[in-house]
C-alpha cells in the first residue's frame, strides 16, 4: 500500500493543531447546547405554565453564590477533559474495530 503524503508538518505543530481544534470544538458544541437548552426551557415553562397550577408548589428562592462565568468555565474544563479522553482513547484503539469484527 502506498500512502501518499499530502502535508507534512511537524509532530509537535500537529499536535498543538489538535488540541486547538478539540478546545474550539468543544467551545461551540457548549454554546450551540446551551442556546438549544435555554429555546427548549423557554418553550416547555411557556407550555406548562397554564396547564399545571403553580400555586400547589412550594418554589421557594434560589441562590447561588457563583456567577454564570464561573458555571460556563467549568463546564468548559469538563468538556475539555472528555475531549482529550475520547482523543486519546481514539489513537490507542484505532484500529482495533477492524480486528475485533474480523474474527
């Protein structure tokens, strides 16, 4: 087999280059979630608040000392570990499927 290189870079440029691309990813997925989440929210609270009595529910106030900034980053480092979990896991078991369905 011949394998055809069409661009040849550095290990370490390569390596930088993804994990760039895996933070960016992972920033955009959190983002597009989480506007898709607030859309759902909004729809559901606007759909079930005539139709369920709020008054029997006992809602009481809460607070939170942490601010959305402070929430979004962790979710964002969370994110982050995963991706470089699902990374990793990936180049060790490349291509292992293949041997596994092959017997």
């Amino acid at each position: 087999m011949i394998k055809i290189k069409i661009v040849s870079m550095h290990t370490a440029t390569f390596v930088i280059i993804k994990q760039l691309s895996i933070a960016f990813i992972s920033f955009i997925i959190i983002v597009i979630s989480l506007i898709i989440s607030c859309i759902v929210g909004w729809i559901m609270h606007s759909k079930l608040c005539g139709s369920v009595p709020s008054v029997q529910f006992d809602i009481g106030t809460v607070t939170t000392s942490s601010s959305i900034i402070v929430k979004f980053t962790f979710i964002y480092i969370i994110a982050l570990v995963f991706a470089e979990i699902g990374y990793t896991l990936g180049i060790i078991f490349k291509n292992i499927i293949i041997g596994i369905l092959s017997k």
